[in-house]
C-alpha cells in the first residue's frame, strides 16, 4: 500500500512563494488552497473548486504515486484534504462575435 509522506502547515511570513509539480512530488510555499484548487485543475483538465473557506497561506509537500491517473487526489485524500468528484452549477462568460 502506498503512503505518502506529508506536511501541510501555516506559511511563514515570507514574501516568496513557490509550486512545484511532478515526478510523484508536489510542493508549494506560501499559497493558499484556492492556488492548490487552480493548479489542480490545470493539472487534472477539470474544473476543481475550493469550497474550504480558508484564506491562511500555506506550505505543502505531498509524495504520491505518480504512475496512477489520479495519485496526487488520492495523497491529498490521505491528508485529510476533501477532494471529492461533485457536480455544482458554474457561472461562466460566453464571448462571442459581435454582428
């Protein structure tokens, strides 16, 4: 079974903030959950919404299987974070030509 080693903790008062993702590793310094939420949306191709409520920055390192389709989910799962398949109504702008 896999068990990825973590630690998530309030930030320090640093300015620099950083987002690293890959190879079976990600970390962030300095950001918060709505950060985590958008790169994981990039990363995934979904949208992923941050329903925490939380605003505190953050630093993150999680290891997790990265030969699994979704082992970061399931590392974050195994921290305690919510990441849960949902569906909610999203407002969203529709651009279109002007006649």
């Amino acid at each position: 079974m896999y068990c990825p080693e973590f630690s998530l903790i309030e930030a320090s008062d640093t300015e620099s903030t950083k987002w690293e993702m890959g190879d079976g590793k990600l970390e962030m310094a300095n950001l918060t959950l709505l950060h985590l939420a958008m790169a994981l949306e990039r990363s995934l191709g979904r949208p992923v919404l941050d329903e925490s409520k939380l605003n505190d920055r953050y630093d993150l390192k999680v290891d997790y299987d990265g030969d699994a389709k979704y082992g970061v989910l399931d590392a974050l799962r195994k921290i305690g974070l919510n990441v849960d398949p949902a569906r909610r109504p999203i407002e969203f702008l529709v651009v279109t030509k002007a006649q």
